[in-house]
C-alpha cells in the first residue's frame, strides 16, 4: 500500500482530487466509484471547483456508490443518492444516467444487489475506488466479519457504525438498519483504490491496518492484498502510527 501523509484535512482532499482529475483527463469515460459520509466532502468541493475554475468535463464519466440504506426513497434527504447530488452530481456535467446507487428500495433487494454486480461488470469495472474507513475497520458498509469473497450484498449495520451516522437524522431510531453494499471481492476488483482518512477519530483503524495481518475481523485489511491501493491520510489520522 501505498501511503501519502497530508498536513489536513484540506491536503488529503486536493491530492485524492488530483488523482481523480487526471484520470478523467487521461480516460474521459473513466468509472469512478465513489462514497459517501464525511471523508470525501472536501474531494467533491475540490472537483467542483475545478469542474468550474478549468472546465474538466465529466459528460462521459460513469460512476458507481459504494452502498445506500435499505429502505429509504432516492429522493429522501437522508439517501447517499441525495448526498451524491447535493454534494457532487448536481454541480458537475455528469448525465444522471451515467450516475449509479444500488436502490434501496427495490422489491427484491437480492435482485438488486444481482442487478447491481452485473451493472458494475457491464461498466467494464471500477477504475478507481474512492474508500473512507470506518472506526471499526469497515469499508463500504462491510463490517468486521464479512467475508472477503463477498460480492453486493445486504448487511444489517452494526450498533456503532448506525451512531456514528446518527448525527445526519433525527434520532437513533430513524437510521436504517439494514444497507445494500458492495462486498469486499466487489471493492477489490476495481483496477485502483484510494482510501481517504482524516482526524483523530480514524487513527485506532490505521494504526490496525498498518499493524494487523490480514483477517476478515478488520475488513480494511483485504485491501493489503490489492495491488494498486494508495492510503492518502491526515496527520491526525496517522498520529498512532509513529
Ligand atoms: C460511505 C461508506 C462508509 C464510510 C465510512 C467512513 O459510502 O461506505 O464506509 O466511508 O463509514 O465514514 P466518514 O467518512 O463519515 O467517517
């Protein structure tokens, strides 16, 4: 793995934005695969503002969201397909069409997650990977103990992981508990991944990754099997690993 230290917040996110920028420059129908929560905002700000200031046109990007909440409609202000746009898609020439969030309301969720596998497949795949962690090793919404040879799937979202994203409900009550995700295996087939970790509150989870082996008890450590990951992260972040 690859690690990049950045002074803040701010740096982590120009330097992933850059990455993300010359790759749509280099391949203007790039599939990018993107998430949501805290740790990209500043990646999406820095690509706005650039889509702005330079014109880097994402009119035949593709992309394709880690996870959403089972359960809650594309248009509630909770979904990550509401974040996507309030945060990137609606500042950008990206076709919403060519913009891709497992539907956490489908009928069937085994057939989204089936329909969801094939989408990504029929892409061509993932060219690069934005990933955030979360403080107990996950990534996407895979929590300690999913399989690395998972592919989308639905998971019930652990106790800590549901608090920790209660700060964008109302209450506890009204997080979701189930989620649609992309699995390890579907994560590491993407051709590149970069894994954006900023402040304190992520240092325990690096300080993991750098020293632990490889186990499914700590999901972000598969990617140490991955040929092409690059770890862009804060001092914060990094204060544990010396
Ligand atoms: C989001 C996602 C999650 C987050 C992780 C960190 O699409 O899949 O794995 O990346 O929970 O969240 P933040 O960035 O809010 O600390």
């Amino acid at each position: 793995m690859h690690v990049i230290k950045a002074e803040s917040f701010e740096e982590m996110s120009r330097i992933a934005a850059n990455k993300v920028m010359n790759l749509v420059k280099e391949k203007p129908s790039a599939v990018l695969g993107l998430a949501t929560g805290s740790t990209p905002v500043g990646l999406y700000r820095e690509l706005i503002q650039d889509h702005r200031q330079n014109g880097t046109s994402y009119q035949d990007v593709r992309t394709v969201n880690l996870d959403e909440y089972v359960g809650l409609e594309p248009s509630s202000h909770n979904s990550y397909a509401s974040f996507m746009r309030d945060m990137f898609f609606s500042h950008i020439d990206i076709a919403e069409q060519n913009t891709h969030i497992p539907n956490g309301k489908a009928g069937s969720l085994e057939e989204e997650c089936q329909r969801y596998d094939k989408l990504i497949e029929g892409l061509g795949g993932v060219d690069l990977q934005v990933l955030g962690i979360g403080r107990n090793g996950h990534i996407g919404f895979n929590e300690p103990g999913t399989s690395f040879e998972s592919t989308v799937h639905v998971v019930q979202l652990d106790q800590s992981t549901r608090e920790a994203n209660s700060r964008f409900f109302d209450s506890i009550d009204s997080v979701p508990r189930e989620a649609i995700t992309m699995g390890i295996a579907s994560i590491l087939k993407s051709k590149e991944i970069l894994l954006l970790a900023s402040g304190a509150s992520k240092a325990e989870a690096i300080k993991q990754l750098f020293e632990d082996s490889v186990s499914e008890q700590f999901p972000a450590s598969a990617l140490k099997t991955h040929h092409n990951v690059t770890l862009i992260a804060d001092q914060d972040a990094l204060q544990l690993t010396g």
